[in-house]
C-alpha cells in the first residue's frame, strides 16, 4: 500500500466525514433540545441541494445568491414542520415522534420526486474544478470549501452555544427542562429554535456536498443515517464529539471503499452504528457522568 | 398580591389539592407546613403553571394567570426555587445566574445592571464566588441550594417560591439560608411563600402559615397562632429535629 493513495483516502474521507458531522450535529441539536430523534433530517439536506438547483435553473439566479435562498427555503420548511408535526402532538410520546419524523420525511421526499423527478442533478462547484496536489494526493477546490464552511460553522455553532444566553438556554433546556420553564426560557420556543438551525444546518451540509456527488430527489436517506450515525458515536453531542463521529465515519467509508471493494461503502457505517449500539450506546467518547446530587 | 381562590389540581388521576384558598399580602413570608404528600408542592407548582389547576383561579397582583405556562409567570414577577434544587448540573455557576436573568437578557435589559446583580448574589452568599466557574453540578447540596435561590433571585421576582429550602442540608447551611431569607425581606422586602418540612424554623421565619393535610387547607393562622396550637405542636413541632 502506498502512502500516497492512503493519503488520497484520508482526504477525501476528511470532507465527506465533515458532512456527516453537519448532519449529525443536526440530529444531535433536535434531540437534546427535545429528546425526539428527527429521522427527516435527511430531508433537508436534500432539500438544500435540490432548492439550489431549483434556483439556479429556474430562476437564472447566480450561485451566490442560488444558495442562501435554498437555505432559507430549507430553513422555513424546518420550521413548518416543527409547526404543523411535532408541536401539535398532544401526547408526544416517543414512538409517536419517530413516527411523525419518519411520515414527515417520506412525505418531504414524495413531493420532491413529483416536484424535480427522479433525475440526478450536479450542482456547479463553487470555483472550478481544477485539482490541487497535497503531499501525493489531490483534492479538489470543493473538498476545501466544505472543510471550511464546516469549520466555520462549527465554530459558530460552538459560539453560539457557550457564550449566547439563547444558546445557554437551549443547552438548559436539554439538561433540565422543567428548571428551564421555571427561569422563564419558553421551552417551545427553544424545540422551533432547534428545528431551525438543525434544517439550516442539513441544508448547507446538502449544498456544499452537492458539486462533488450530485444530488436527488432520495439523497437524504443515506446522507440522513451518515450523519445519524456519526452522531451516535459522537453520543449524541452537539459538539467536537460528534464532528470526531463524522471524521471517523468518512475516513473508515474511503479506506473500506479503496482497500476492500467500494461495495461495502454504505454497510461500513451500518456496521459501525450496530456496534457502537450494542456496545457503547453512550458514544465513542461518553463516559459515566459523575455528579453530586 | 396573591390569591388561590377554590384551587382543584389533579395529577394523572390523583386529585392533589381539593378546595385550596390561600392569600398573600405584599412583603408577607408565609409558610406551607404539612406531612409528605399533603400537596406543598402541588400548591407551588399550580401558582408556577407547571401543574394547571383544573378548576379555581390564581390571581396574581389581581391579574388571571391561571392558565399561563411557567415562563409566562416567570416574566410577571413570581420565580420558583424548586425541590431538590435543579440547578443546571452541566453549566458553571455563572452560567446558572445568567440563566435566571435570561427574562432580562430578553428584554434587552442593560447587561451593567444585570451584573451588578450578579455581583449581589454573591455578597449574599459569598461561598459562591470562588466558584463561579465551577459545574454546578459538581458542588455541595448545600451550595446548590444556595445557587437555586441566587439564580431565582436573578429574574427580581416580587414573589419567591421556595420549595423545602433545607432538603438534606447540615444544620449551618440551613441557617445560612435562613439568614438569607430573612435579610431578603428585610433589605428587598420580597413576597416569600415557604414549603418547609422543618415546620419550627419555618413558623419563626413566616409571619403567617397554612396547615395542609391530603390536599386540604385545615389550619391557617398567625405564625405564632399556629406555634400554639396543640394540633400544629404534636403534629409538626414534636420531632423538630427529624
């Protein structure tokens, strides 16, 4: 095995794993603020990509301007569906919400299919497509956008969470959420404020990839249970442990792909979830907490 | 200031309170004595809009919040110190206070002031200072007590819940909070409604108590009315130190 390929492996695994990391923050941010695990997060990470297109080739807007509108119109529909799904339930039990997500997210990707078809689209990469040389490897300009929009948004996300009294009250919500009412945080306000960086979230995580790998009305199912399953290595942190689940997820998927067969991309990331389940359903990094009472 | 008038609460299908009236007057410590059970608790968390009364009013500063949810109540000026603490075990002490103030952050309430009453909270219980960065989580019950009481205070409430204040504390720390209830209505003249299983400190601090008793109100009276009273004593007062 040369080092060169293994360093090719390595890179581009680094930028899918950013993705999921996005994706899974996503998951992560909805279910410590309401412990529902939104199995249409997926969704909007299509929706990100498809809107973009939508955009781009019906409404001739430039790129830069083809992609905040597609997350804003992400972001509205995250909304809409935290309004018209999950609020009005009135027993929101567990099961129901699965329920709800998963309804929820088949009837996102329905209407997508009649809405764009079943056709695969490619997304233009944000500048060029020249290849640029690391070390042996290469990478290409967009593999470098998305590291550094994930970083960024990482780091705002991060911000957002320790130094905001918005952020510390959502943080508060999930800790303790009847202590949370009683300081005066609107705990719903806070479960329609999770929906909607988490859908804002999943579709920039849904355009960036969008140039490299092309998108479809169905690509959030796959996307949604990368992520899904970064964030439960990452034990469902909304933090640096799940950006590690995701790292760990595309590096693992690129070197299954290029030393085993690429067959086994999509069953590497099944695996890795069953075993972390069985095993450490706490995440890679989660530890018994210690606290007094 | 406040009024229960004909509180019914039901929890699931046990019927907690039945018939509960109860009033406070503007700067008036009044306490809620009762075995385990007798629905203490209830009567706090149905004023806080966590548990809705199912019928009867709740009539704050003569303003309906019966059917208002807790944060609703919060920003009128009524803050609860609930059993058991629940501070935010994984956010530092600091993080704890702002939270309470989070009404005030919202309202975009100078931060200088807000501050400042930061800095008060920890004149008034300096043991929290040196561990403002601290975990909350990782602190003494004691401490945390002290923090649920600072990070209510944090909203100014007019009217303060506290929910069994001493709850497993060394006899010091009770004191201590104690003394902090005590210089609170003194320097802030704050409105205090106080459930306390140690119904002698209790009686000492309030100016006047109710005696409940499987959801009922059977006793109301003066502070030292109640002290007196023969039921009250063998009932709450005998076993002081239990």
């Amino acid at each position: 095995m040369q080092f060169d390929q293994l360093l090719q492996y390595v890179l581009s695994g680094l930028s899918t794993g950013a993705i999921y990391a996005l994706i899974g923050i996503g998951f992560s941010i909805i279910y410590n603020a309401t412990g529902i695990i939104n199995f249409a997060q997926g969704e909007f990470v299509m929706l990100g990509g498809m809107l973009t297109l939508l955009f781009l080739d019906s409404c001739k807007l430039p790129l830069w301007a083809a992609i905040p509108c597609a997350i804003a119109v992400s972001t509205a529909s995250g909304m809409l569906f935290e309004r018209l799904a999950i609020r009005p339930l009135r027993q929101p039990t567990p099961i129901n919400l699965v329920i709800i997500t998963i309804g929820g997210s088949i009837l996102i990707r329905g209407l997508s299919m009649l809405l764009w078809g079943k056709d695969t689209h490619a997304i233009p990469p944000f500048s060029g497509e020249e290849p640029i040389a690391v070390g042996g490897a290469t990478i290409l300009p967009q593999h470098i956008w998305i590291l550094g929009i994930t970083l960024l948004i990482i780091a705002a996300n991060k911000f957002y969470f320790y130094h905001t009294i918005s952020g510390k009250a959502m943080r508060a919500c999930a800790y303790n959420r009847r202590a949370a009412g009683l300081v005066g945080i609107d705990v719903r306000r806070m479960v329609l404020f999770s929906f909607i960086i988490s859908s804002a979230m999943g579709s920039v995580a849904g355009i960036i990839v969008a140039p490299l790998t092309m998108t479809a009305y169905d690509v959030g199912v796959m996307l949604g249970l990368k992520g899904f399953c970064a964030a439960i290595i990452g034990g469902m942190s909304s933090g640096g442990a799940t950006v590690v689940g995701g790292l760990i997820l595309g590096i693992l998927e690129s070197l299954g792909a290029g030393l085993i067969s690429s067959g086994y991309k999509d069953a590497i990331a099944f695996i890795i979830l069953l075993l972390i389940l069985f095993i450490r359903p706490q995440g890679l990094f989660g530890k018994a907490q210690s606290e007094r009472v | 200031m406040l009024r229960l008038k004909n509180i019914h609460t039901h929890y699931g299908k046990v019927h907690a309170l039945k018939n509960v009236s109860l009033r406070l007057l503007e700067g008036e410590i009044v306490t809620l004595i009762g075995a385990n059970g007798a629905g203490k608790t209830t009567i706090l968390n149905t004023i806080s809009g966590v548990t809705p009364a199912s019928s009867g009013e709740v009539l704050f500063e003569n303003k309906q919040i019966t059917e208002l949810a807790p944060d609703r109540i919060v920003k009128l000026g009524i803050s609860q110190v609930p059993e058991g603490r629940q501070v935010f075990k994984q956010l530092s002490v600091e993080d704890n206070l702002d939270l309470g103030a989070y009404l005030r952050y919202r309202s975009r309430e100078d931060k200088a002031s807000i501050n400042e009453d930061r800095e008060h909270i920890f004149t008034l219980f300096p043991q929290l200072l040196n561990r403002r960065k601290q975990l909350a989580g990782t602190m003494s019950g004691g401490e945390q007590q002290m923090l649920a009481i600072g990070r209510a205070l944090m909203a100014k409430p007019k009217l303060l819940l506290l929910d069994e204040p001493s709850m497993g504390l060394a006899p010091l720390v009770f004191q201590e909070i104690f003394r902090v209830l005590h210089q609170l209505r003194h320097e802030h003249g704050t409105t205090i409604l106080l459930v306390e299983q140690n119904a002698k400190a209790a009686l000492k601090l309030a100016d006047r108590g109710y005696v409940l008793e499987t959801g009922k109100i059977i006793l109301e009276g003066s502070s030292v009315e109640l002290m007196d009273n023969t039921d009250v004593k063998r009932a709450y007062l005998g076993k002081e130190k239990g």
